[in-house]
C-alpha cells in the first residue's frame, strides 16, 4: 500500500487531461476458437521508443476457452471520493474476467514489462457467492471493484437475472450481490455512475443463450433483446426508474455519463434500429423534477450492398447496418467517438451541447462488403470495434473483435486481431497514424484496451475541473 494517493488519480477530469502521457496500452488477446489460452498484450504507446507499436509483453493465462472480452483496474481516480476507505490503494492490478469460462485473472501490471497474474479466481467461488455468470464489465467504486455480469445461474445462465457483485479492492475476495431491488432489470451489459450525485446507469445487451453461439435472427426480429437502461440509487442499491428506448431498437450496449460530476447526462449506443437497420445514440439526463428522460439523437444510416457481397445474416436486408458496437467520451466532455462495426467506421461527434451532436470527423477502415485498408496499406479484419481515448484526448485507439461467434457470423471470411490509432485534431477532426500498427499473433483477435494510469472509459472522478 502507497503512503499517500497514488499519482494516477485525479480529483478531476481536467487534471487527468493535463497527466502525462500514456507510454503503453493493456490489450486484450483472445482465441476465438479455444485452441490458444488467451492473454494480455503489452503494447508501447512511447513515440520516441525503438519498439513503438509493438508488443512487448505477454500474461498468457493457464487455462483455455476463457474468452477475454472487458476488463478494468482495481483502483481508479474514484478512489480519492470523500466515501472511501482506501485512498492509499495504488492502480495496479487488471481484473480479466473470461466471459465464456466465468473465471477471473487478477494480473499485476505494477512493472508493465514483466506483468504477471497474481490470483486466479474459479468459476466455481464466482456462482457460488453470487449466483451469477458471464462476468463482463469492471469498475473501480471507492470502497471497492465492482463486476457486471450478463448470466444468472445455471449452466446456461437463465436461472435468475444477471446482475452487478463486488469484490474487495485488496484481498480480491467475492463478497456478494450489489443489487438490494432490482426492478424491472432483467438483463445486463454495461453500467457506469456519478459518484457526487450517487446514481448508476446500466443497460442491457441479451441473456446467453442469445448471444453465446451468435446472434439469434430470430430473437432479434421479434425485438427480444435489451432496448432499455436502468437508473439505480447508488448507495441504497435500488432500481429507482427504467427508462425503455422502445423495442426496435436493438441491445442498448455502452453507457458514457459525462465525466464532469456536476453534469447530469451522458449517452449509450444502440446496436441496430429493427425498423430500419439504422445504428443509434441516445442522450439521457435527469430533468428539473429529478426524473430520467432520453432521446435519441444521433442515427446513422445502413449502406446499400448487393446481396452477393454480404454474409448470409444480412442478404436479406441487401444493406450493411451500421452495428454501433462501442462508444467512448472525451475526457473534456467534448467528443463522443462512435465504433461502427459493420459500416467500417468510426465517427467522432462534437457533443459540446450533448441534445444535439455534430459529426466532426470520420475514418473509414474494414467494414463487411468494403475491407478498407489502413494507410499503411496492410489489412484491418472485421471493422472498428472497442474504442479507448488518451487522456489529453489527442490520441484514439481501437481494435476490431466484437465476441467471437459474431465475428464469424459477420465477417465470416475473415481473420486477424489489429490495433491502430488515430490523431485528433485541434478542433476535431481524425487521421489514421500510419506507424501504428498493432498485428496480434496469428489465431488471436484483440479486443478491449486498457491505457497505462487511466483513460477514458476508466475512471469516474469527484470533483469538479475548475
């Protein structure tokens, strides 16, 4: 334990933008086959490095058919809220959860070239202490790290409702359920908060038999899946309002609140409109009378394609829907960057006034149909997918695998795991960086990126930027 905070955490947004720069990412490499364990890359972010955008490390776990998907920090900026317990912790440990195998990795990064795991915790101790699976989004909280997971009980993972569980922030212990009244929650996906004014937000994705072997054409044209997110009392551990997108549209997936605590609003992405196939950004806020509202306001549109030049999925609709799989929020509150899965896209939106977003800039890279290539000239598989932001926001990385059975449903003559980066401009705007180029070993795909002292997708602060 350090003797005073650690120095990656931040009172506030602002002073996290104003950090030093990151000097390597934590990667996630997986076997979309279970033929290969999968691990955690070490990629060097440091533009004066003789070994810039390589790998330059490598946890490879023990155990095979994890499928690692999201990942987080033990401890964050949260950790200096006026709540917590544990200012002295330091952010050093990655908690990997395999969403196949429902078993989690504590890995040490404290000394990033020589990362190692530290504690393995089994799959059995996870069902038994919360009658949950599936473990899939990780968050820091001030008195300790909290687990989202899209399974309940059950081999398949429908006997009870998935839900959120913590663990101790130290001992990695499993200590129980987060939920004390759940509502009408009864799928899960992302969650996020604001700390200051104690609420959370989750959203829904599918129950596993829906998403594990792929997407069900079925369920989705019947509107069966998640299409709406949750407002919860932090502290007290209640569902206080759901608020319903509306049925069409599709596996509401990432949740970004605006990072300044004064601020009441963010956004979540919608995967597909089933209208219309349109992919959507919805922004939600928290009106005068203290009740959630959204609206959606940002759609983007399919792309016509002759039916020969798609996967048997989408021949059919002879269109490539966008398929919105991630977004991620600067830091400043400034630019929200939306992962175009399907298009081969990704798009940055000035959400200055966050009711009425302005596209800024675009790169077009993969995509089902198109298969851009990067600048440099070498293949980019599948399309834009998990998206991660530098702290100073000049810097977007992202990489291309959404969850394995959906690749090969998708993309299903494609391969590969890449990473690239894109600079921002001084007031908006995308460029490809040519020297970055990140190709993962052969038989894995990449997907979440963790940012070396925090990024932007990371850490909730407490304080306002002044």
């Amino acid at each position: 334990m350090n003797l005073r905070p650690d120095p990656t955490f931040h009172a506030s947004p602002k002073l996290a933008m104003e950090a030093p720069a990151e000097n390597y990412a934590f990667t996630v490499m997986l076997s979309p086959d279970g033929a290969q364990s999968d691990g955690i890359a070490v990629v060097d972010l440091n533009a004066e490095s003789d070994t810039y955008g390589q790998i330059v490390h490598q946890v490879i776990v023990p155990n095979k058919g994890d499928e690692f998907h999201h990942f987080g920090w033990n401890a964050c900026s949260s950790s200096l809220s006026p709540l917590t317990g544990h200012a002295f912790l330091e952010r050093r440990y990655l908690i990997v959860p395999g969403i196949r195998s429902s078993r989690i990795y504590i890995i040490d990064v404290k000394e990033p070239l020589t990362a190692k795991i530290h504690k393995t915790i089994e799959p059995e101790e996870l069902f038994a202490k919360t009658g949950y699976s599936r473990p899939h989004t990780i968050h820091c909280g001030p008195e300790g790290i909290y687990v989202s997971c899209l399974g309940g009980g059950g081999e398949d993972g429908t006997d009870g409702p998935p839900g959120i569980f913590i663990m101790d922030c130290e001992t990695f212990e499993i200590i129980g359920q987060y939920e004390m009244d759940r509502g009408k929650q009864d799928k899960h996906y992302d969650f996020w908060w604001n700390l200051p004014q104690d609420y959370m937000v989750s959203s829904e994705w599918g129950l596993p038999p829906q998403f594990e072997n792929g997407v069900v054409p079925e369920d989705l044209l019947s509107n069966k899946y998640g299409h709406s997110i949750h407002f919860w009392d932090l502290r007290a551990r209640k569902n206080i309002q759901t608020v319903d997108f509306g049925e069409n549209h599709q596996m509401a997936l990432e949740i970004r609140p605006a990072h300044d605590p004064t601020k009441s609003y963010g956004f979540c992405g919608v995967v597909v409109d089933t209208t219309n196939l349109q992919g959507a950004i919805f922004t939600w806020w928290r009106d005068d009378d203290g009740v959630w509202q959204s609206k959606k306001t940002i759609t983007i549109d399919p792309r016509p394609e002759n039916p020969e030049n798609l996967p048997p999925l989408l021949q059919g609709f002879e269109a490539v829907p966008p398929l919105v799989t991630d977004i991620d929020l600067s830091l400043d509150d400034r630019f929200l960057y939306v992962a175009c899965w399907g298009l081969g896209e990704m798009h940055q939106y000035d959400v200055s006034d966050p009711m009425n977003p302005k596209l800024a800039g675009k790169v077009e890279l993969g995509g089902i149909a198109k298969s851009k290539e990067h600048p440099n000239g070498k293949h980019f598989a599948f399309g834009p997918q998990m998206v991660e932001i530098s702290r100073d926001g000049k810097r977007v990385y992202w990489t291309n695998s959404l969850y394995s059975t959906w690749d090969d449903q998708f993309y299903p003559d494609d391969e590969g795991g890449q990473m690239v980066m894109a600079d921002v401009g001084e007031n908006g705007g995308l460029t490809l960086n040519k020297d970055f180029y990140v190709d993962f070993p052969k038989g894995l795909r990449s997907h979440q990126i963790r940012l070396e002292g925090g990024d932007c997708s990371t850490d909730s602060f407490c304080y306002p930027s002044v």
